[in-house]
C-alpha cells in the first residue's frame, strides 16, 4: 500500500530540459512556471496566472526541438523528456517580430502617455533592442473615450492582450469589456458597444491596474487641483485615506522606513496644499456613525432608512455601484453611513470652516485616494449635504499624486516630517486598518462593543476577520446577542456571498465588502507594478504594523471626534449627523455627470 502511494506520488511529475537544464515539475505544470521554478526568465505581454492564459500576445514563444512551430510558453503544458530552448535564435527573432508588429498599431508616442516609464510593451522593447518600427505605424481612428467619472479609454494604445477582459470577467464578474470586430478591426471595448458611462461598470480600476500599457487609465484631474492651489482666492483642503500612506513611496523608489506619513504630510505642504488633514478622522467618525447604526439594528431600535439584515458596509462606492447594478432588491441593506471621504468633506466645509474662520465657499476640498471610484462617488448628486457644491471638491489616486511630486520635482527623502493640521488630523490604529479587507468590518466591533458595553475589547479581538481569503467568516459575542459576521473583497467573491445569501444557505448580521481584491491596498488607483506583483499583502502589513504602534486604537477615543460631537454634531446618529453623514442609499444613481447647481439645506452655524 505504502509503494502504491510512493509511485501515485512520482506519476504527479513531469522531467524535461529547459534550455539544457534538467527541471523536474508536477504534472500539468506550464513550460513557463517550470522556467520560472529554476529561475528562466520568459518575457510575457497578456499572461495572469489563472486569469489570463490564452497566449493572445505570442511573447511568451518557446522552441521546442522536434517540433517545426514555435509554442506559446504560458499555456503550452510541460511533458516528460521535452527538451525547450527560451532564447534560440529563432525565439528571438519572433519575439521582436512580434513586438515590432504590435508597434505598428500602437500609438508610441510615449513621452504624453501615463504609462511612460512603466510600460510593459516599451520595457519589453527596450529588452529586445527594437529602436524603429519598420514596417510603418498605422494606429487606429477611434478616439479616447472619457465618458465615465473615472476611467479613460485609449483605443490607440490597445495591444489586445485581453487582460482587462479576463479580469473583468473571472476576478469582477461583470463582463463590462468585450471584444468587438474581427481580423484587423479586432477592438476591445464596453459590452453592447456602448460607452463606458452606460454599462453597469463599478469603476472599480482593475482592469487599467491590470493593463500593461496606456490603454486604460484614470481619469486625469492634476490639473484641476494645480489650478486651485495656484489660485489666491481658494483655501485647498487636502485629505489623506490610510491605503496611501502604506504605497506613496513605492514609484518613487523610496523605502518604506522613508516614506512615512509624516513626509507625506511634508511633502503636501511643498506642493502648495494649505491645509494637510487625514482621512482617518473621518474613518473613525464612519465607524461611530456605523456602528451605531448596527447596534441600532441589533437591538430592533427605530433606525432610520431600511433596518434589514445582514447590514453592508457602505464605504466602497465600487462596491455599492455593483449592488445597484446587479442586486437593486438589497439596497435596504446598505449602511446609510456615507463614507470616510465624503464625511470628510461635510464636516471640512462645516465644522472645520467655522472653527477656522475660513469661508465654506472658499474651500476645496481634494481627496487623494487610492480608488478610481471615488472620482465616481464625489461626483454623485447627494453628495453635497453641507450646501456648498460637491461635499469633495476633486479627487486624484495615489499614482496621480506621485506625479504630481515628480512634476514639481519635489525629494521626499529631503524633507523633514511634518505633522497634520490640527482639529482634523486627529485618529487612531482603528481607523488607519480601513485600508485593509477586514479592516471596516474590525474597527466597527470594537467600537460596537464598547458602545453596547461601556467597556473596551482587547483591541485584536476581532482579528481573525483579517486574511487573504475572498470570502471569510466569523462570529463574535455582544451582550445578549452572537453577531454573524462576514467579510468580502473583489466583486467575484461578492457576488457569491450574495447568492449564497439569497438562497438561504449562509445568514449574517454585519457584512463588510470591497470591490478590490486585498481592498483600498489593493485599489484602482494605487500604483502599478510592472511585474504584475500582488502588493497589498505587504501594504496590508504595513498598515496593521501601523495600527499596532498607535497609542490610540479605538475610534471612539479619538479626542477631536469626541469634541465634534459635543461641540457640533450632539451624538452619533443625531439630526445633524444624518443630514451631513448619512445618504438615503436609494437615490444614489448609476450615473454620475456634472452636478447640477441647486440651493441644498444649509448647516447652521457652530454654536460659541
């Protein structure tokens, strides 16, 4: 029985030589990761490992001897006794063919493209030493497409890789791209042909994060945010969300011990910004909104909007577009808490005006975000309770604001640490771990839990809801009640809790989703590695690290939030508080335009 197993055992591997190295793999493995095991380098364009591998980019071709044509690397599975040259002649002059004939299509004229600098194709290039295309450029005639809030369209860039495709499908599950045409009128484009605007896409960004080249980026609001900092008559209010302090350094080369929060502080003020505030402030003033409003459920107190269960977090507008898109039935369940970035802006263009003596009308109020969906979220109609505007003026990602930094030339490493204005630059481990998936759902108990009990938890209580899996679960003990909890991130992942949900196999209370796998570290809009390196694991570490060393890791010990409340808003939950940090998730609708100019209630002023 014991040799049955032994030889099961070896039957699950293959031996073959790659480029006259002997590799032993298991069975079904790919030349590519075989190569990859021993340390070969084979070039790819298209290739995501379980997501993309239909060898559309031809790249990855390999010569195997005995066979007159050339195979594709990254989904041409190993055998016994194959033996397989990576960089032959022969491989070598496809490869540049190849590449020289993608260029053919591709508008090239890298210096005005976003991805100048970190772009697959044109490091694949360089590599291959192609330095003219030969055989003419010829690009296509369609024009970029901007109709969306928050992701552009380049038709002239695309090398129809299929990447945004795949993941679209088989990471979002939302099928929002396809491919139209055929031969040489072979495009990529929105479903139905429709412009990006009329499709049910949540802006979630993965597929331009996932793009090798400038086909797919976020929509460019740098200059707008130039404008208001040179101009004399607005005050610019900047705030900072947790997932950017644990990514900001990566494209410009620093490391994590140097680009610290407090540089980042700094480095804000070098480019002109005249107040420096942290979005983590209003991340606590979430969770005290938030987890009031799930006590109040709990306890079948009288809650405003629609009490049913499980209760969803609503922080993630990508998630939240999803929902209405494909499960308009289960609105009723969102939290009607707006999120950290547009409480943010209610209180700056309130609390924070009057307290400054800074005119509301003055202010603009920008977001650096690690999200494309934020520009969505800001743009959104309701999203202007304090009745100046939009609530956020302009929201920019992380990868727009290291360019920023490298168009005003600006050495983070330089400049000395600087702390946060005051009043809204106040927060807590709590608040900093919203960054990570778990990181809602974890803040909110602690919080609830001493909201139910008058005492604090042990801060990491709750941890086990933090982990890489798509879709976790866990119970946790209040007073009187076993709150049934679950935690979500990619739309994928969603989109089968909700199912389970709805058929009546699993049941929650409290239920926390980001439509980004690994959450805001892993967003949209953070920046993007060239070797389609997963960082949001160790953007994850970093900011629970960071919540670990804070002094304060409870939201409701914030001191500034505990004077907001009593100076200003009167409790969680209050009239006030739902006017400026609540939304009737019901009116959210699926399209964002210009928001039209109309006279909104107005916040009274702060009582002396």
């Amino acid at each position: 029985m014991v040799a049955s197993k032994i030889a099961d055992t070896k039957a699950k591997t293959v031996t073959l030589k790659i480029d006259r190295r002997t590799v032993e793999v298991k069975e079904g493995t790919t030349i590519l990761e075989a190569a990859r095991s021993i340390g070969l380098r084979i070039p790819t364009l298209c290739y995501l490992k379980g997501i993309n591998e239909v060898g559309a980019c031809r790249v990855c071709v390999v010569e195997l001897k005995g066979t007159a044509q050339l195979v594709t690397a990254c989904n041409t599975v190993a055998q016994d006794g194959m033996e397989v040259l990576t960089a032959s002649p022969r491989v070598r002059h496809a490869r540049r063919v190849t590449v020289e004939l993608m260029l053919t299509e591709h508008n090239c004229n890298c210096p005005t493209c976003n991805r100048n600098g970190n772009c697959k194709l044109q490091t694949l290039a360089n590599a291959l030493g192609v330095r003219d295309v030969r055989l003419g450029n010829v690009v296509s005639g369609q024009r970029k497409e901007a109709s969306s809030p928050s992701i552009v369209r380049d038709p002239q860039k695309c090398i129809l890789c299929y990447r945004c495709v795949s993941v679209c499908d088989k990471v979002q599950s939302l099928g929002i791209w396809r491919i139209g045409g055929t031969g040489a009128r072979t495009t990529i484009e929105p479903q139905f042909g429709r412009s990006l605007a009329e499709t049910k896409c949540a802006y979630c960004g993965q597929c331009v994060t996932h793009c090798p080249v400038g086909a797919l980026s976020e929509k460019n609001d740098r200059d707008r945010v130039w404008e208001a900092i040179s101009d004399p008559e607005i005050v610019t209010v900047v705030q900072v969300a947790p997932a950017v302090r644990a990514a900001w350094g990566e494209p410009l080369g620093m490391s994590r011990e140097a680009a610290t929060l407090k540089r980042l502080v700094a480095t804000l003020r070098h480019l002109g910004f005249d107040y420096v505030l942290d979005t983590c402030f209003a991340a606590d003033l979430t969770i005290m909104e938030e987890g009031t409003e799930l006590l109040q459920r709990l306890t079948g107190e009288k809650v405003k909007g629609d009490p049913r269960f499980p209760m969803f977090t609503s922080c993630c507008p990508g998630w939240v577009r999803f929902l209405k898109g494909q499960y308009p039935e289960l609105v009723g369940n969102l939290s009607s808490a707006k999120s950290p970035q547009q409480m943010f802006g209610a209180i700056a263009k309130t609390y924070y005006a009057q307290t400054m003596g800074i005119p509301p009308e003055k202010i603009c109020v920008v977001s650096i975000m690690p999200c494309t969906a934020k520009k969505y979220e800001a743009a959104l109609e309701n999203m202007r309770s304090a009745g100046y505007g939009q609530d956020v003026d302009i929201v920019i990602t992380t990868r727009e604001l290291c360019a920023m930094i490298r168009e005003e030339g600006v050495l983070p490493e330089r400049l000395e640490e600087e702390e946060f204005d005051s009043i809204l630059g106040d927060s807590t481990g709590a608040a900093v771990i919203f960054g990570a998936t778990g990181g809602v759902m974890e803040a909110a108990l602690r919080s609830a839990y001493y909201l139910a009990t008058g005492k604090n938890p042990d801060p990491d209580a709750f941890k086990v809801v933090r982990g890489p899996e798509g879709w976790r679960e866990a119970t946790f003990e209040l007073p009187g009640r076993t709150v049934r909890c679950a935690v979500a991130h990619g739309l994928e992942n969603a989109r089968r809790l909700i199912e389970a949900l709805k058929e009546g196999t699993h049941q929650y209370d409290f239920v926390e989703v980001m439509a980004c796998p690994g959450g805001c570290a892993g967003g949209g809009g953070q920046p993007i590695c060239q070797d389609d390196k997963d960082m949001s694991p160790a953007r994850a570490q970093n900011l629970y690290a960071l919540d670990a060393s804070a002094p304060i890791r409870f939201s409701h010990e914030n001191p500034s939030i505990k004077v907001l409340y009593q100076d200003f808003l009167g409790k969680p939950g209050s009239e006030l508080a739902h006017h400026l940090l609540h939304t009737d998730q019901k009116e959210w609708k699926m399209d964002a335009g210009a928001a039209k100019a109309k006279e909104t209630k107005r916040v009274p002023a702060l009582a002396v």
